[in-house]
C-alpha cells in the first residue's frame, strides 16, 4: 500500500517497493510521471548500489567478479516503513543475503520524503554496516509530465540550469557504457536554455558534469518556469525516450552521486569513475529537491 502525505496544496504517495515516489501534485495538478508502460514503466525509481550500467553487468571486487544490473537492485526491493507522520515518511532497506551476492557490502539505507510548501525534500543516508571500505553509487531518476503537452508542437519546453559556464556531458555508447575522454559541449539557445523536442533525446541520454550546477528547470514552451529539481551531486542525468516513442510526453531529471562506467573498464570497482567509499561504520548522506512554481 503507497504511504500519503499532505502538506498544504502538495500531496504526495511512495511505494514500499524500492521506496519509489508515485505521485507529487499540488491542488490536484500531477507533475510525476505516472509510469505508462507503453512508454516506460517507471515512475521515479531509486539507483542504488550503482547508476546506469557496469561494463558486461559485472565488476570485480578482492579477486572475485559480481553480476550486477543497470541501476542496480534497490528499486526492486521491498522497504521497511521506519516512519510516516502527515508531511514526512522514512523507508529503510538492509542487506540481505541475496543482495550480497550481487554486492558484497553490508549496509542500511534509508529513503526521507519530506513534503514542504511547495515541493518535495528527498533525503538519503547510507551506512556501512560491514568490516571493510564500502564503495558505491546512488541517484535519482524521477520523470516528469512535459506541461501543456502537445506532440504537435515544435518545442515542447526547455530545461535551464543557472550558470553562464559551459557544461559538457557524455553519451551512452556501447553497452550502455561511457568514454570519458569525449565530452561534448551543451549546446543553448540564446537564452541559455535548451529546448526540449522530439529529437532532442536522439542521443538517449546527457549525462552532464553538474560541478557547477546546482539546479535543473524545466519550463514550459512559453519559457515559465514549471519545477525545479535541486542538488549537490557530481552528475545530472537528462533522459527520454523519444527516439523510440517521438510523441513521449515526460522528461527525467536525473542527479547522481555516480555514473555510467567507462567502455571496456575491467578495473576493480574501488577505482570506477564517480564512486564513493566509506569507512566501517561511517555514512554518507545527501539531499536533492522538487520545487513546483
């Protein structure tokens, strides 16, 4: 059964079921995406231990090499519900014996939705419950409804991201996999904005380095600002599937404390690109939010 929560004009339902946030709208107004299979069957699914992909879906960890899917296993596992109170819910996840195989750390995660005025707070913390470093990712991927969609439209909105540096991203290549070594430049319009249209995710996904970003808009095609999505991370995911479905009427706005490996890596997964490592016994904790406007 999704938990509710209420605040004022916002209201918003999670699932036990990989902690996954269902529903946000304010005065009835829906702005998550609601997980039409006919596109894609997600809605806002938690990344944990890994985002994207693992070269072949396998890393190697003290002489040994784990099998391990996209996005990894958190999303698909069933969350205790630590705490619900009108406004705020807990989830937590431990380890267990099967995620053990595919990852060999013990750990306790817990997922905090914090409902505020005028948006959603979403806080993770992680514990390293085992005897040795802990080394992982974790990110976010909620999907967004384009507003005022119409498939016919030439621009259907813009994301902005509030800084006038350039902003290089990287693209899936083989195997889901990345090349650190060929980044591209965003490419903006004049208003510094870029536009979302039926090609726009040609390339699937931008997986931008947010060193210098702090937040991510999306607006609407008349250039008003719709919601916001907030963070610290190191990476910001942009992604839709148009190239398969060009009449797709949502966006992913995507912050990752991670990344898609590197194309051929067969390193160990201490040293994979964009990674964290914690001590026996620390944690590591990091907020992002939604602001509706």
């Amino acid at each position: 059964m999704n938990i509710k929560l209420t605040r004022g004009a916002m209201a918003a339902e999670i699932s036990p079921l990989g902690a996954e946030l269902q529903s946000l709208s304010r005065n009835g107004t829906e702005y998550l995406w609601q997980g039409n299979p006919a596109f894609w069957g997600g809605r806002s699914p938690l990344l944990f231990p890994n985002t994207g992909r693992v070269w072949d879906n396998q890393y190697r960890h003290n002489n040994k090499t784990y099998n391990i899917d996209i996005h990894g296993f958190a999303r698909k596992m069933e969350f205790t519900v630590v705490e619900h109170t009108a406004d705020k819910a807990v989830f937590g996840l431990h380890s267990t014996d099967d995620t053990m195989e595919q990852y060999p750390f013990p750990f306790m995660l817990f997922v905090t939705y914090q409902l505020t005025d005028n948006g959603l707070s979403v806080t993770w913390f992680v514990r390293n419950e085992g005897q040795e470093e802990m080394h992982f990712q974790i990110g976010a991927h909620p999907a967004f409804n384009l507003p005022d969609f119409d498939p016919a439209d030439a621009v259907r909105g813009y994301f902005s991201f509030g800084t006038d540096k350039p902003m290089n991203y990287l693209i899936p290549l083989e195997k889901g996999c990345v090349d650190p070594t060929r980044p591209t430049e965003l490419k903006l319009d004049a208003e510094k904005m870029l536009p979302i249209t039926a090609r726009t995710f040609d390339i699937d996904t931008y997986v931008i380095d947010s060193a210098d970003i702090s937040h991510c808009t999306l607006l609407t095609p008349e250039r008003v600002p719709w919601l916001t999505v907030r963070f610290h991370m190191p990476v910001l995911a942009l992604w839709a599937p148009t190239a398969q479905h060009p009449d797709c009427p949502f966006v992913c706005i995507e912050p990752w404390c991670g990344a898609c490996d590197t194309v051929g890596y067969d390193g160990i997964l201490a040293d994979r690109r964009i990674i964290n490592h914690l001590a026996p016994a620390a944690h590591f904790l990091n907020t992002y939010s939604i602001e509706i406007h």
